[in-house]
C-alpha cells in the first residue's frame, strides 16, 4: 500500500451473458469516496471483456486456473505480487473460492489480505449439503440428493414428482419435465462441471434474492434484497428491481448471525404464494448484480474492502425501494494488438 492508496485485485471479469461479478466489483471500488484504489484485474481467459475497458483495470494479468495445480497457480500470483505488490484480492467465482480459501493463510503470510468465508462455511452451504444446512440452521429448503452416475437418475421418481431442477455444484440449473431432460442437463454439466450434479425438488413461486456481506462476527454489515425482472436462459438476472421486504431481512441477519458468516453471499429463496420462502441456493460471493446494491445506497465491495483492511465499517440500515437495474450488451472495440499482447505475454 503506497500512502493511503491501495492496490486490489479483483476477478471475475467474465462480464458476458453469463457475467462474473468483477466489473460491477470494481465500479463500487472506484466510486467510493473513502478509498483511492489501483485495480489489478486477474483474467483466466484472454476474452474476458473487463480486460480491455479501460475504466475498469489499471492492469490486467493472465492467471491460470486453479485446476491445474496449486503451485502452478501460487507461482503466478506471486509473479503477479512481485510487481504490483497487491494488498488485497476479491475472487468472484465459485470455482476458485475453495482454492482462494485454502491459499490465505500463504497469502496473508505475503501480505495479501482477503475476506473470505471459512472452509467450514463453504463447504455446509453447498448444493449437496442444503437439506442439513437448512435443518441445522431453521431455515425451509426445497429437498435434493446428488446424482454420481445415470444410474441414479431412474430413482428420481421414487423422490419428487416432475419437474425438478438439475443443478451443477458451481453454476448451470435447468428444468427437468422428465426423466430424458434429466439425462440431457446430467451429461451437460457432469462434463462442464464434474460431479455431483444435484436434483432439486420444484417449488412453485417468485425468485428472489438478497446480496449481503457479514463482518464474521455475526453482525450484517449490508443486505439488500430484490426480485429478478428479466431473466436470461441461462437463468442469470439481467433486470431487476430492489424490494422492501423484510422477512427476507430478517432471514438473512439470522443466517449472518447464526453461521458468523465472514465476506459477501447471495441468497437466492422461491417465495411462495402463500408467504413461504425456501432457500434454494447460497452463494459464497458477491453476485454479478451487486451494482444494484450500490445504487440503492449500500455500497457493498467498498464496504468488503475496508473489513478486509480492517477499516472501521458502519452497517448500512436503509437502501432505496424501488430502484431497478437493467443490464445491456455493449460492442467494445479494441486493436488486434492489445488481444495480441495478452495473448501471448499474460498482461496488459
């Protein structure tokens, strides 16, 4: 940290159809007022949009993936280190959260700082263990069971009755009318995604959502709940609108109190017609809609930030009703050469 000015890395770029949470990331980082930042943008794919707009990264390095080895992957983040001498790293992907988790105490000996949950927190909110997890913690969850081969798949019936939902344990959930469709959706994301994929009991209602950051001492520090307005068929929120509803807050603070849970999350709840919500999904990260938060008044990564840096941090108590975010695509035009330069050197 040069003066007061820090250097984050951020990742998650991926700001697609599918988008990575890094850029709206950034654009909360870069519009807090208490911070001055340098962002290091780390990019797994040399497509990734956020590492050719300019108003997102100061530098952008290529890194490998974490599946293809720990030491593979230390080694470039120190290289990385050595010449940008990060303060803090915000990983916004499910698939490299449990290897961020597991390298933070390395980390943290370079003098890398995160704000991450426990590997214990991570692993009890996975898809596969939700039925427990909502069990220990009184919180409604539809059932599920993992499927490990397509043998398992003829038992489905015996369980649930059709539809259900076929999820991946990072990303990907399709709907399921029958037994074929589960099929079809297994072998797409056991080969995307490995195994286990999970089944999920359908429950009829609304979608909605609540992005939130605990200081892992039990206390929220921001949560702003909102319901999905457009959704892509990839099942991603590519409008939506900020809600007042405040059992779905009050939801969320016993959860934060209850786990300690420590960094951002996502809960994603089916709220049925009869006032009733289940969990469907806890994600141990910011969400790519985070934006929406900031532009209700919660500013949720400059608030991630300054708890990684051990910042006095104030909970927020109120946010805007009513605000709506509407996402865009946008033609980003760049020379052959900045592609070029990342391509083959690893940074830009």
């Amino acid at each position: 940290m040069e003066g007061d000015r820090l250097t984050v890395a951020v990742t998650g770029l991926n700001n697609t159809d599918n988008p990575g949470p890094g850029v709206p990331v950034v654009r909360g980082i870069r519009e807090s007022r208490e911070l001055e930042a340098r962002i290091i943008g780390l990019a797994y794919e040399n497509l990734e949009p956020g590492i050719y707009m300019l108003e997102v990264a100061d530098k952008a390095y290529k890194i490998p993936y974490p599946s293809a080895g720990t030491e593979l992957f230390m080694d470039r983040i120190r290289d990385v280190h050595a010449r940008e001498k990060i303060d803090l790293i915000i990983p916004n992907l499910d698939a490299e959260l449990f290897t961020f988790i597991k390298l933070s105490k390395q980390l943290s000996d370079m003098g890398i700082r995160t704000f991450l949950p426990t590997i214990g927190q991570f692993e009890e909110r996975q898809k596969g263990n939700l039925p427990e997890f909502g069990e220990k913690y009184n919180i409604k969850v539809p059932e599920s069971f993992p499927l490990q081969s397509e043998t398992d798949i003829r038992t489905i019936e015996e369980k649930f009755d059709y539809p259900v939902f076929v999820k991946g344990k990072f990303y990907d959930a399709y709907s399921a009318y029958n037994a074929e469709q589960v099929y079809t959706h297994f072998s797409r994301i056991s080969a995307k995604w490995g195994l286990p994929v999970i089944v999920q009991q359908y429950i009829k209602g609304t979608e909605v959502n609540v992005v939130a950051l605990g200081d892992g001492n039990g206390n929220t520090i921001a949560a702003v709940p909102m319901r999905k307005q457009y959704i892509t068929d990839k099942g991603k929120a590519w409008g939506g609108i900020t809600l007042s509803d405040t059992r779905m807050l009050d939801i969320t603070r016993r959860l934060i109190r209850d786990t300690r849970w420590r960094g951002g999350m996502e809960l994603e709840m089916i709220k049925t017609a009869d006032g009733e919500y289940y969990m469907i999904e806890i994600n141990p990260r910011i969400p790519a809609w985070v934006y929406l938060a900031v532009g209700a008044g919660q500013n949720i990564p400059e608030a991630l930030v300054k708890l990684a840096m051990g910042m006095a941090v104030e909970p927020y108590e109120t946010y805007e009703m009513g605000k709506m975010f509407i996402r865009y695509s946008y033609d980003l035009i760049c020379n052959l050469q900045q592609f070029q330069q990342f391509s083959m050197d690893g940074e830009l």
